[in-house]
C-alpha cells in the first residue's frame, strides 16, 4: 500500500481544525496562516506551497459571521493595547518627574534658608585628595611553580 502524500494528510487535518476553530473565538482560535500553521506544526510556506490560504480565510469569514465580532485584527488590538499601556506610562514618568522638581525647589529653598548658596548644589563634586603614596609598600606577588 503506498504512503499518503503529505499534501492530503495535511488537507484532512487542516479541514478538522477548520471545522472546530469556526465554532470557537478567534481569541482562541485564530485563523490566519500563521497561526492555523503553527497548530497544525507545519511551516507556513507548506500551507502557502499547498494554497491553503483560501480556505482558511473563507474559515475566518465563517468564523467572524458566527460571532458577529468586528473585523479587527489581533494584532491591530495588541497594539491599541501597547500604546494605552505606553501612554499610561508616559503620564506616570511626567507625574514623577513633576514631584522631582517639586522636591529639588525644596531642596534649594532649605539650602537658601539655611545659607548655603544654591548654586553651590549643583558644582560637580571634587575628586578625592591622593597624596598618600603606594610606592613603598611591597606588593603581594604568585610565586611560580
């Protein structure tokens, strides 16, 4: 008995995840070429090689129909997501860097009460005097072998 070919095995298994993905969620079961293939554990050339896109489209097209789900992309949906998640943290980072100023006007307005000039906060610090010498101290040597 000959082998199947790999174009028919895959026909059968790609119209039975077909028929179950058009019954469920696109959030659970997405119906694009790249993730069909990825369930399926084929590369998605194989599926392209194969002309598969048409039926899993008109799939998708069942699917959505079921559902009465707009037609969004996920994808499109992720990233509305990441820029209200990125926006949120913009807002966050402005908010932090308003208390900071707040806090370095509190900071001058002590050091001006207390004398100190506030110009004098921001002189870059001096580097750290070295005048003690190293020279005469014997250093720790590996003996060799």
């Amino acid at each position: 008995m000959p082998r199947q070919s790999q174009r028919e095995e895959l026909t059968a298994t790609l119209h039975s995840y077909l028929a179950i993905a058009e019954v469920h969620s696109p959030e659970a079961y997405p119906l694009d070429c790249r993730s069909v293939a990825k369930a399926l554990g084929v590369s998605p050339t194989t599926l392209y090689k194969y002309q598969f896109q048409e039926p899993i489209r008109a799939a998708e097209q069942r699917q959505r129909e079921q559902g009465k789900l707009p037609r969004k992309s996920p994808r499109h949906n992720a990233s509305e997501e990441r820029i209200h998640r990125l926006e949120a943290e913009v807002k966050q980072a402005e908010e932090r860097n308003k208390h900071l100023v707040a806090r370095i006007a509190l900071v001058e307005a002590n050091a001006a009460r207390l004398g100190i000039d506030p110009e004098e906060l921001y002189r870059p610090a001096l580097k750290p005097v070295r005048t003690v010498s190293h020279a005469g101290k014997p250093r720790v040597r590996k003996t060799q072998q």
